[in-house]
C-alpha cells in the first residue's frame, strides 16, 4: 500500500512538475512571439534608420574619395563615327578599347587625382599613373580635374554621374561619363 502510494505521489510531482515545465514553455514562447511581433521590427527599423542617416552623413567630398572604374560614357549629340558607317556615335564606351576600360581613377584626400592605366596600356610609352589637382566647387555641384569641370549628376558611395560641356570640330555637346566604385 505503502509503495503505490509512494509512487503514486511521484507520478503526481512528475505531473506538476510537467505542468510547470509547459507552463514556462507557453509563457516564453507568449514573450517571443510578441518580441517578434513588436520588438524586432522596431530594433530592425530603428537599425536601418540609423544605417541610412549615417549614409547620408557623409559630405560630397568624403563620397569622391577613393578608386572609381568607367561604366558608361554617352556624348549628346554624337559627335564622332566611331565604327566608320557614316552615322555619329553617341556611347563612347563601347567603342572604347579594353586598354581604356581597365583605367581607373583615384581621388586622394590630398586634392590629387589619378588616372591608372590598369593592368593594360594601350601604348606601352603611357605612363601608368597620372596625376592633377582635383578639388569641388564652394556649392559642391562641380568637379575640377586639372583643367577640366565636370557637373555631378548623381553620387551616392557605388556611383558617380559625371557631365561635361565640350566641343568637337566647332560643335558643342555634353559627355556624360558612369562611374561605379572599385
């Protein structure tokens, strides 16, 4: 008698403390739930929002810095026949030689800028870095290489968008190079 008592009073422990055991799971998965619900979202988007702003911090001079490829160079109105089949072309890269396309270009915090001939020249007399005087306008919308001025179109830290008013046998037109960060 004594025995099923006994076990009798163990299997009722073991119950409560089962019981228990699921109550607690219940009641961390009850809290979970709303931290996911609730709280992870808000950590989440206060997250991106503080990535964001501090995107955002940087100042156009600290976006120019460092090594930048060309992507795309366009000129409107075309102003060269590139291919010789009597009509102008306006993108330039294509027709650009794959020497060309290897350079890239480095904006130092010197106020030097580089143009790198890559891992090709295209005449093995080319110097493999060159470099000029770079600094932005007062107003930071214009880009002065050297001698050149370009207008920034669009810079944010991967691309830059750069135009430029030139002109060709006595015929005005902008070339709008794209630049992707290295």
């Amino acid at each position: 008698q004594e025995r099923f008592h006994t076990s009798q009073f163990q299997f009722v422990r073991c119950k409560a403390e089962a019981q228990n055991n699921i109550n607690q799971l219940l009641y961390i998965m009850k809290n979970f739930y709303t931290l996911n619900r609730l709280v992870l979202p808000a950590i989440l988007f206060f997250a991106m929002a503080c990535k964001k702003s501090s995107d955002n911090s940087k100042t156009t001079y600290e976006k120019i810095l460092g090594s930048w490829t060309l992507t795309a160079s366009v000129s409107t109105p075309a102003v060269i026949d590139y291919n010789n089949d009597g009509v102008k072309d306006a993108d330039e890269y294509k027709y650009m030689p794959d020497c060309s396309k290897d350079d890239f270009y480095t904006f130092l915090n010197t106020g030097i800028f580089e143009r790198n001939e890559g891992v090709s020249k295209c005449r093995s007399t080319d110097m493999q870095i060159e470099q000029a005087p770079w600094y932005l306008s007062t107003d930071e919308k214009t880009l002065v290489v050297g001698i050149n001025q370009y207008t920034i179109v669009h810079l944010d830290d991967k691309q830059m968008v750069l135009s430029m008013a030139d002109l060709f046998n006595g015929v005005a037109y902008t070339a709008v190079g794209t630049y992707k960060r290295k």
